[in-house]
C-alpha cells in the first residue's frame, strides 16, 4: 500500500491535501506525450502523479513518468505550481482532497516508450492543437498554460 492509501484508511473520505507532479515532455517537433489511462478509463493526461513520503516533487515526476511511459526524464524545468480552492477534487469513491500539482517540462528524455496495462491504454506524443476532447481539465489548463507562456520551449 502506498502513502494515500494507508492515509485514507486511518481518515476515510475526509479532506486532504495532496502533493504531486507532472510533465509535459515534448519531442523535436514540439509534440506533448501524453497518456490515455486505464482509470478514468479512456480519459487522456499528462505522466504524474502523486508523491510519497520522502520524495521531492522532481522524484514524483522522475518516477511517475518512468512507471508510467517507461521514459527516463531529466533537465527538468519547473513552469509553476497549482494550489488552491479551486484545486479540490471529489474522486468517484467519494474521497475529498486539495491537490498541489508542481508542472514540470522537458525535451531530454531517454527509453522507449513501454506501457503499464495497469494504468496506461495508449502513449502518444501529439501536437497541442490536437489534443484530445476526453482530457483531464487541469491537464488540458496546464498545456494552454505551458503554449502561452513558452511559445516556443527553447526560449
């Protein structure tokens, strides 16, 4: 068991706030990697995920992306950090919790891309004017956020 779930199995469904990370990895073209989960089944997002005790938020996405992408990150550079009331969440199962998500992108990364069957249908990297439509929202704020800010990701 991980850290969130031996929390949520002293507190139940009360509040919590979350620590976590993801990146948007970007090829020589300019196209975002990204994952089409197994849970919510279908939904597409960004590589991340949630911290567990010890790790600094460059772990979490160091290692959520090699779990879930089979990719190896490094030279990550930190584009912001997402906190707040309007980051609470209610998860299906009725779980309450606040989430900090710390954004991080790159362009250096090494592997091939293997998928997880337990979380991950399919990885493609696609251009961000051709995201998907079933997207995680905060995800797809976090790309519109990233192609504002960095027109181009070399800048």
């Amino acid at each position: 068991m991980g850290y969130v779930e031996d929390l949520r199995a002293i507190i139940g469904q009360r509040p919590v706030i979350l620590v976590g990370s993801v990146v948007l990895i970007l090829d020589n073209q300019n196209r975002i990697l990204l994952q089409q989960r197994t849970s919510p089944k279908g939904v597409w997002g960004l590589p991340g995920g949630l911290m567990e005790l010890g790790e600094s938020t460059e772990q979490v996405a160091k290692r959520e992306v090699l779990e879930e992408t089979g990719l190896k990150v490094d030279d990550l550079k930190l584009m912001t950090v997402y906190s707040g009331e309007d980051q609470f969440s209610r998860a299906p199962n009725g779980d309450e919790f606040y989430v900090v998500t710390t954004v991080y992108y790159t362009k250096t990364y090494e592997g091939p891309v293997t998928i997880d069957p337990k979380e991950t249908l399919q990885i493609k990297f696609l251009p961000p004017a051709e995201l998907p439509e079933k997207m995680i929202g905060s995800h797809r704020m976090m790309i519109e956020e990233f192609i504002h800010k960095y027109k181009t990701p070399d800048e």
